[in-house]
C-alpha cells in the first residue's frame, strides 16, 4: 500500500517580486505586499532587505509597527528576511560592509519578530540605474564539476569566516540563517551549500535549497539525494515565478526557465520534501526582467504570472502530497 502523505507546507511570496525592478511600475511597500500577498492567496509573506521596498536603512520603528500590525490584521505570516550578502571579497572595507549591513538586517529581523534569514555567502548583486529594467552583476558561472585553485580557497574561507561572525550574532537574538545554494562561490548543487553550512558549524546555520539552483541537474535520483542529504537543515525553499503560461484549457503549464534549457523538476522536489517531513514555506520571487511581446511589461502582467505560478504549484503540491 502506497504511503500518504498530508502536506503541511504553505506559500509564501519574496518582496523582490513588487520591488519595481523588473517590470515597468512602481514599487509596493512591505504593507502594499502583505495585501496583495493575501490577495493572491499565499500564506506568508518573505521580505528581502532591498531598496526601494525594505532596506533597513529606510524602515523606521513606526515603520516596523505599522508592517507587524498589518501582517497581523491580514492574518499573513513574515516567514523569513532575505539578505543580500557576499563575505568573499578580498577588500576588507567590502566585508566589513557586509558584515555592518548584515547586523542592521539582523536588527530588522528581531523587530519584525521573524527568526529565519537567509544568507548567502557571495551575491553578485543587481545594477538598477543603467537599464530599463534592473540586471544582475556580470559573474563566472561555475559547474559541479569545477576544479577549485587556491584564490578559490581563499574566497570560501572568507565567507566561511564572515557567516561565523553573522551567525553568532544572530544567535544572540534568537535568529537562525539559512545560507542558499546560489552561485558564483557555490557550485551548481546542493553539495557545496551544506559542506559549508557544516564548516561553518554553528547550531543556528541552515540551509535554503532551491531546486531551480541545480540548474540541469534535474534528475529523480540526484534531487531525491539532495533532499535526504540536506533534510534536516532545510528551512526555506523558493520558486520561479517567471516561466509559466496557459494551455488552451485554461491549465498552467511550466516552460523552461531561464537558466539552462529544460524546466524544473518540481513534482519530484516538492514529493521528497514531503516525504521528509518538511514543513516550512515555499516561497514565489519573480526576480527577471518581466518581458511581453517583446516589451517590458507592467505589474498587471506579474500579477497575472504570480496567480498562474501559485495555481501550478499548488497543484502539485496536493499531488505529491497523495504519493
């Protein structure tokens, strides 16, 4: 007899997807997207420490209040803070820059009363004053199968020794990081993310594993090993917003992202999350330039990508929660 499993994860959405950055409009504010989070029907709302919608530096106290009370009233969840860190840099004014970001992304955390912020150990970072819409910072795109040299070396000791400092800080507020499998320092994957979370070695250091970062490495038996290899330090998860379309029907359908040239095998992901027990949010971002007829569209156009995503994914969900 075939097991059942009864899902208990929950959906949440990141702020980057109204930030304005991607598609021609105005930005929302962390209370416009707890409304419109609701309105679309996600559970939680995920908010990433990013001007113009949630810098630190720009939230004051009544800012903070206002944005709890509201989550409140709207019954939606702040499930997770996302920081954009990069400890790598060999300048020690650059990772001390990160590091005094990431203290007042801490601070944010703990009056928002959210205990989980992701991390990463290097961000290439977004250029959004040169373009229409806001692009990622040129950077090497590594395989799994890289070999690595010694400024290599040097580069994952120094995030090594950046997310120590950032975790025990962290700590002292009750704050757990959960550092994300993305490139360029990590690898294709999941295997360096979780070797350094363990080098890291810190009781509050997890992981957030997203399935669109293993890019062709889609496969049932390489993601079913993923999961049972990073399980029980998974505390957050994200999805694409950004490759879904209707059928004749009416049915959303996944089209191939834009990282490599396949789609994401998110039926036999969300299937091993379940299977081990996984039950925090998975988190929607639409964080590309958002492009219709060869045109950049407006925010009616991420909405209607937004709704049409939330429906795939919640299907699937209740599908694999029956496997």
């Amino acid at each position: 007899m075939a097991m059942v499993y009864h899902s208990r994860m929950k959906f949440a959405m990141l702020t980057v997807t109204y930030s304005g950055l991607f598609y021609d409009g105005p930005a929302l504010t962390v209370v416009q997207q707890i409304r419109k989070a609701r309105q679309l029907g996600f559970d939680g709302l995920s908010i990433e420490t990013k001007r113009p919608v949630a810098s630190p530096l720009d939230l004051t106290a009544a800012d903070r209040k206002e944005i709890r009370s509201v989550a409140a009233s709207e019954r939606l969840a702040l499930c997770a803070l996302e920081s954009l860190s990069n400890f790598a840099s060999p300048l020690m004014e650059e990772r001390e820059n990160n590091l005094a970001m990431m203290r007042l992304a801490i601070e944010l955390a703990s009056d928002l009363e959210i205990g989980l912020v992701k991390v990463f150990a290097a961000w290439p970072g977004i250029i959004d004053d040169e373009d229409d819409t806001a692009l990622y910072a040129p950077y090497e795109r590594q395989a799994h199968y890289t070999k690595l040299y010694p400024a290599d070396l040097r580069r994952w000791r120094r995030a090594v020794d950046g997310l120590r400092e950032t975790a025990d800080w962290a700590a002292a507020r009750g704050v757990t990081l959960a550092l994300q499998n993305h490139a360029p320092l990590l690898r294709t994957g999941y295997e360096d993310a979780l070797t350094m979370m363990r080098e890291v070695n810190r009781p509050n250091m997890a992981l957030c594993l997203d399935v669109p970062l293993f890019k062709e490495r889609q496969g049932d038996a390489y993601i079913r090993e993923a999961v049972r290899a990073c399980a029980p330090h998974i505390r957050l998860t994200h999805f694409g917003a950004w490759n879904f379309r209707e059928s004749e029907d009416g049915e959303p359908i996944q089209e191939h992202g834009p990282s490599y040239d396949g789609t994401i095998n998110y039926a036999q992901y969300f299937a091993a999350l379940q299977q081990a027990g996984y039950d925090g949010y998975l988190v929607s971002e639409y964080c590309l330039p958002c492009v219709k007829d060869h045109r950049i569209a407006g925010i009616d156009e991420i909405d209607r990508a937004n709704a049409l995503a939330l429906r795939y994914m919640k299907a699937l969900v209740s599908a694999t929660a029956r496997v």
